[in-house]
C-alpha cells in the first residue's frame, strides 16, 4: 500500500522514525496528550506544543504522552520562552528523540544543548541563507513554512518558498514542507520536489482526538479559504506580528484598538514603549480562550487557508489514511 508515497518519504521516515513522514505541527493548546498520541499513533509524526507551559507542565505533558503512545513524537519550543534552558534539560531527562525549535532564530547554544543529549533538532528558516546557516552550524532538518498556514506565519507563499528552498537543499537535506497543506495530493506534488516529508496543523486541529473546544471545531466546519485571514497592522509605529486565523469580533476590536492606541500616542497621552505593550497585549490568552473555552467571538482562532477543506470530525488515522490514498493516487497519475 502506498509503494510510490511511501519510497518518496523513504528519507523522512527513516529522519522522524514513524511510519508516514507526516507531522502534525505543533499547535499550542491543541497539541497536547491526546492529539499527539494520536498522530504518532497512526503512523505520523506528533509534536506537543509547549508554548508558554512552565518546565513542571512540560515535564507532566511528555510523560503523559508516553503513558499514551510508544511511538515517537517530538516537542516543540518556542526559542524566545524565558526558560528555554530548563525546558531543554526537562526534554533531555524524558529522552525526547526530536526537538522542533519554533518563533526565531535559536539562541546561541540551544542547537548544541539539544544535540548533547542525542536529540535531532529541526530548525525554521524564512530565508534560503538562513537555512545554509543553521544546517551548517548544526541543525538536522529544516522546516518551511509558508505564508497559507495557520498560527504566526511569514510573508511567502509556501509554493514559492517550495520553489526556492528544495532545489538548492533537499538533495543534502531533510525538508518538510508546511503550510496549506489539505489533501495528498499536494504532499505528493512536494515529495516529488524533493521534500523529505510534510507538516500539517489545521487539517488535524479538529479531528476527534483533539480536546479543541467542540464551538471551536464548528466554526473550523463552517469555515471557507477566505475566512483565515492575517492580522492587520493600522499603524507604522505600533508593529503587529502577522498570525493568520479565522477573523472574527475579536479581529475588528483589534483593528479599533490600534486606532485607539495611535490617537492617543499622537495626543503624547502615552509614551511608544507603553503603546506598543498594549498592542502586544492584546491577543493575549486569546487562543486558550478559543481552543479551550470555546470562545469563538473575542478568542484567536488561528487556522491554515486549508480550513476550508475541514468539513466533519474525522479519527486522525481516517484523515491520515485519506491524505496518504490521496497522494498515491496522485503519484500514480
Ligand atoms: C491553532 C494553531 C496553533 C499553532 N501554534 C503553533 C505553535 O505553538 N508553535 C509552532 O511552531 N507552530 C504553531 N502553529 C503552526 C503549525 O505547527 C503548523 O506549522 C501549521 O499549522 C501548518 O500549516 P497549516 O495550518 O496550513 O497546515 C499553529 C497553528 C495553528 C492552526
């Protein structure tokens, strides 16, 4: 079954240790226990989203998700939390196999950290020179990330990045493609570039082992394409980090937020520092909100362009089955 996607993901599997080279990227507050168990259990690749959890809730995560699993799975960090260090060590004591560096360019040292404890460490890299350089200096694969996906992205399009990344890398390198990624079709059109693998989040943020909030997985049902947009910015001065999701009343507060902010930054009612920190703010807490409350109006529902291609609540291993039917029929066209 699945000879051709299967050859063709032949080096990612043997990079990951699953079955499929198909991870389920790391998606803060749905990435936990069960849905991470669940991906690596159906012969894709789990990762857990540590996001802002203390080292303590990391430690409890990763052993709770063994309890649930003995397949491998990885744990991704954000390299600007401020305990990075110790959440590195909590990974280095549970023997985590893979560590996904997320959110900027890894601090001196991390890489190295991760490495001591035989992990294999995978990298983002917005940029072709960037990602010679964090392969050079010790990175064991690379994943590119484009602008279609759901959560904080980058400005190029995931087929444009495709075009420019895997020509000069894949043949030395491990590199998964992410990124509005909703059938096999599409992975199969990437392994055929030469990708090692592929990342998804959106397409399983609401299959039913996910704890996501059932508000949460119905707005994602009823959602098309056009509806996970990204963040705008109103003001040169008050910088926003582009996250894409599905726009909602917390989406247009934002928008009046940024205008509040900038009169009263030109009436000198306060200063640049303060009046960015309120922007900063402002999502903040929003995708727990979203996720695990289930507040669709004000929280931040982050999701992919491929939103549109989630239509019910599916088990993981029906949509995995499905995506790797799907890539095979189209490798044998
Ligand atoms: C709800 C949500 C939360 C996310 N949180 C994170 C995160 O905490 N860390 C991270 O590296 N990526 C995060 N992502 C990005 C995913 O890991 C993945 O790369 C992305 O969803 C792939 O694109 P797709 O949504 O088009 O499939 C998030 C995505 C979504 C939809």
């Amino acid at each position: 079954m699945h000879d051709k996607t299967r050859a063709l993901m032949q080096r990612g599997t043997a990079f990951l240790g699953s079955e499929y080279a198909v991870l389920c990227g790391a998606m803060s507050w749905v990435s936990e226990r069960n849905l991470v168990s669940a991906i690596s259990n159906a012969g894709g690749f789990g990762v857990i989203a540590c996001g802002a959890m203390t080292p303590d809730l990391l430690d409890a995560e990763i052993a709770a998700t063994k309890a649930l699993t003995s397949k491998p799975f990885g744990v991704n960090l954000i390299t600007m939390h401020p305990m990075l260090f110790d959440l590195i060590a909590v990974c280095a004591q549970h023997q985590v196999s893979h560590v996904v560096l997320a959110g900027g360019i890894p601090p001196k040292g991390s890489v190295d950290a991760i490495k001591a404890f035989g992990a294999k460490v995978l990298v983002f890299a917005p940029t072709l020179a960037l990602a010679k350089k964090l392969l050079r200096s010790g990175a064991d694969a690379l994943v590119i990330e484009g602008s279609e996906a759901g959560g904080h992205i980058g400005p190029v399009a995931t087929s444009v990045l495709a075009q420019e990344f895997l020509p000069e890398l894949a043949a030395e390198h491990v590199v998964f493609v992410a990124g509005g990624i909703g059938r096999g079709d599409m992975i199969a059109a990437y392994l055929d570039m030469g990708a090692s693998g592929v990342q998804l989040g959106t397409r399983f943020a609401c299959a039913t082992e996910s704890i996501a909030h059932p508000a949460f997985k119905k707005a994602f049902f009823r959602a098309n394409a056009r509806d996970a947009i990204t963040s705008v910015q109103v003001d040169p001065r008050l910088p926003v980090i582009p996250v894409r999701a599905l726009k909602n009343k917390g989406t247009e507060q934002f928008t009046a937020k940024q205008i509040e902010v900038a009169k009263l930054l030109d009436a000198g009612t306060v200063d640049m520092g303060e009046a960015q920190l309120q922007i900063e703010h402002f999502w903040a807490g929003a995708l727990r909100r979203a996720v695990i409350d289930g507040d669709v109006e004000s929280g931040s529902m982050m999701a992919g362009q491929s939103v549109g291609m989630v239509t019910a609540e599916e088990p993981v291993a029906e949509i995995m089955a499905q995506l790797m039917d799907q890539s095979e029929a189209a490798l044998a066209r």
